[in-house]
C-alpha cells in the first residue's frame, strides 16, 4: 500500500500516516510492529517515556529492504532538558533501537515552568549535526514555545505532535502550523476510551461512505493536512487504519466532524501552558 507524504518548509517529508506504538512492548511489541510494517506502515512513534524503543528498533532493523524508507522517532522526556543529558538520552536512544541513527527525535513536552525547553532544542540541534539524529521536532509545544525556540536558535521544527481529534480539533493550532510551514501529528487520533466513534454524526458519514467510524475520522485528519498515529495490535486494525486514502470526505463533511469540537475536548486536561511530564 503506497502512502502520500506531507512537506515541510525545509523539504522534509513525511508519511501522511504513522503507527502509535504506546505499550508495544516485548516480543509481542515487536510482532506488532514487525506486521505494521509489512502492511505498509513506514511512519513508526515512540518515546523514552513508552519504554519500547529497543521493541520498535529491532522491528525496523529487521524490516529488509524497507529500512530506508522507514520513519522512527523517538521522544526526549522532561527529566532530561538539561542540554547534557539531553545529549546523553539521545545517544542512549540510538543505542536502545540498535539504529545507526534516528530518523526523527522531538522533545516530548514544553514543561514551562522548568524552563529548559531551549537547552532541549539546542541539545537536538547538535544531535543532529552529528548524525545521532535525521530530522527534529518538538511534542505538545504551543505557537509561543515555538516562536521562542525560532528566536533564539533561528532553527524550526520540521514537525510538532500535538492531541487533535474531532472532540478537539485544534483549528488556530493548525492553521499557525501551515502558516510556518511545520507538520503536525494528532495523537490519540480517534480519541480514547470515548464515545467519538459512535458519535451520530461520525457514523453518519461512515455509513454514507461505506466505512468504519474509525476509517471516517483518519480520513477526517488526512482531508485537514494532519498525520494521525493511531495504534492498533491486531493486523486487521492495522490494515484498516491504512486504508483511508480513497475515502473523500466532502467539505461539509469535514466541516460537521469539526464542529463536534468541545472547549473542555482534550481526552486528559493535557494543557501544555502548565502540563508537565518527566
């Protein structure tokens, strides 16, 4: 299955869809993503914090002739801002995936009131000049944490992961996103442990398509420039989380799955203004 890419404004492109590996541990973490891959998937998340990194590393290294092609990230948690041991983490992340290098590395969360955000994003700039790391790119980071880091080391992210769904759909986060030319990942893409899938209007529109409410809401995130990182275990999961390329959802359509956009949306009170993670 050949998946389209989005570009960045520096050039670099990435799949319009990944696979959340979130407690894709083990063996089992393994076999999962090892299928993932095999069904097409080239886009493959993670973090320090997932404590899966060597599971998804030893799946890409045995991905064959596919290898090159594929996307793996990884994720620098809030403990280790510090421009050190930020460095420190990031070599011991290569080393975990047994990887030459990782193809894209993002700070995890802003943690503002820690304030080493900066020290973080310098750390992943030299990360990559000395080829620890492909691309690099932030987690959860706000418009003002961003302009900052522009500021003060004149280098952009390539990508931000922020939490978009249709009961959050992150209107003005997005259109900052295009207008500075940076990607955006959706994670919890179809929500989570809610009621988004059974939604009327979603599966309104999935009737009139002929597909799950799952498939409408990623083809919701794909019409919207947003590449979503659903997880799912099971092949067939898997596979019909690829499959979303042929639904054209009409504007209208789009447009109704938004408005389902709630103030109090976000699944966990996430709010990176005053959220911290380590």
């Amino acid at each position: 299955m050949t998946i389209p890419h989005l570009t960045a404004a520096d050039g670099t492109t990435l799949p319009a869809i990944g696979l959340g590996t979130y407690r894709l541990n083990g063996s089992a973490g393994v076999d999962a993503i090892g299928q993932a891959i095999r069904a097409g998937y080239r886009l493959l998340d993670s973090a320090v914090n997932y404590e899966n990194e060597g599971a998804v590393g030893r799946a890409a290294r045995a991905a064959g002739d596919v290898r090159g092609d594929l996307v793996v990230t990884s994720k620098l948690p809030g403990r280790h801002h510090g421009f050190d041991e930020a460095l420190t983490t990031i070599e011991e992340s290569v080393f975990r995936t047994g990887l030459d290098r990782i193809d894209l590395y993002l700070i995890h969360w802003p943690n503002p009131s820690v304030d080493r955000y900066v020290q973080a994003w310098r750390a992943l700039i030299e990360a990559r000049e000395r080829g620890l790391v492909r691309h690099i790119g932030l987690s959860n980071f706000l418009p003002e944490h961003i302009d900052r880091l522009v500021a003060e080391t004149g280098v952009a992210p390539v990508v931000n992961q922020i939490e978009v769904h249709p009961y959050f759909p992150q209107r003005e986060a997005l259109a900052y996103h295009r207008e500075h030319g940076i990607l955006v990942q959706g994670w919890s893409p179809l929500g989570h442990g809610n009621d988004l899938q059974r939604h009327p209007v979603i599966t309104e529109i999935a009737n009139a398509h002929g597909v799950s409410p799952a498939q409408t809401i990623l083809a919701w995130h794909v019409a919207r420039q947003v590449i979503p990182l659903p997880k799912a275990a099971s092949p067939q999961r898997q596979i019909e989380n690829l499959d979303v390329f042929d639904i054209t959802l009409s504007d209208a359509q789009v447009e109704a799955i938004t408005a389902l956009g709630r103030p109090d949306g976000r699944l966990a009170d996430q709010d990176p203004a005053v959220y911290e993670e380590f």
